[in-house]
C-alpha cells in the first residue's frame, strides 16, 4: 500500500493555510500538515534523490525493465512520512519545532528539522542533529523512525 497517497490526500493535509506563520488555526492547515508541507515544497531535489537510490536498488533486485525514474509510477512498495516533535511541552515552546522524517521501503531515511514559525527546514545529518534527545527515537546520529 503507497501510504503516500493516502497522506497527501488526506484532507486535514489539503487545506491551504492563509498564513502559516500564525498561531490562529481558523482555516489553517493542522500544525504536523504545515511542518510536511514545508519539507515537500523546499526539499524535493533531497526527496527525489532518495526515491533514485531506493528505486535504483529495487530494480536490480527484481531485474525489472523500467528505468529507476519512472519505477515510481508502477511500484507498489510502501513509504511511510512520520512527523513528531521532538520533544512534549514544558520549559520550552516546541509548538513550531517538528522532525519529519521520510521512509521508502525499508532502508534508507531523510529526516529534516523544520519550524513551521520561521518557515525553516534543515536536513539533519550525522554531523548536524541539533534536536534534543527523544527517548522514543533511536540514537543513530540521526532522528529515524
């Protein structure tokens, strides 16, 4: 099941948001729907780049004829998009903070830091996970699921 369909066309992910920056959610889009929607609009060469290497990989495992940048208009294999903030409230005002990550298959993960106040996205890296420690996720250098 591509569980990308199903969030993108999830309608509390549609709406538009008249400005994204307020606070005032009165015909905004859900605060976790603005932070995905912000990684779609600022990092699709880094989402591209990731679906070439997991669609190069699934067709030499499955010796299949399609070229690696059309495969996604035929696979079936799932991708899952996960967005948490890092941390729940308390000292610190994390109502803007998001991580969002993107999983194809069942390897390889792109995880971004993203505030929806200042409308800023940044990838995070083995070298540059600036978040605060989430006993929920993994410690591997990087935010993943």
């Amino acid at each position: 099941m591509l569980g990308l369909v199903f969030v993108g066309l999830s309608p509390a992910c549609t709406r538009r948001s008249s400005n994204s920056s307020s606070t005032d959610v009165s015909g905004s889009l859900p605060p976790h729907c603005e932070a995905l929607s912000l990684v779609w609009k600022t990092q699709e060469e880094e989402i591209k780049r990731l679906e070439l290497k997991h669609t190069s990989a699934e067709q030499r495992k499955q010796k299949e004829y399609v070229e690696a940048d059309g495969r996604w208009w035929f696979d079936t294999d799932e991708r899952r998009w996960s967005v948490t903030r890092p941390f729940g409230p308390g000292g610190v005002d994390s109502t803007h903070w998001f991580t969002v990550t993107y999983l194809p298959g069942a390897t390889e993960t792109l995880s971004w830091e993203v505030d929806t106040r200042k409308l800023e996205v940044s990838l995070i890296t083995n070298d540059s996970a600036s978040l605060p420690y989430n006993p929920r996720l993994p410690q591997t250098g990087k935010y993943q699921l």
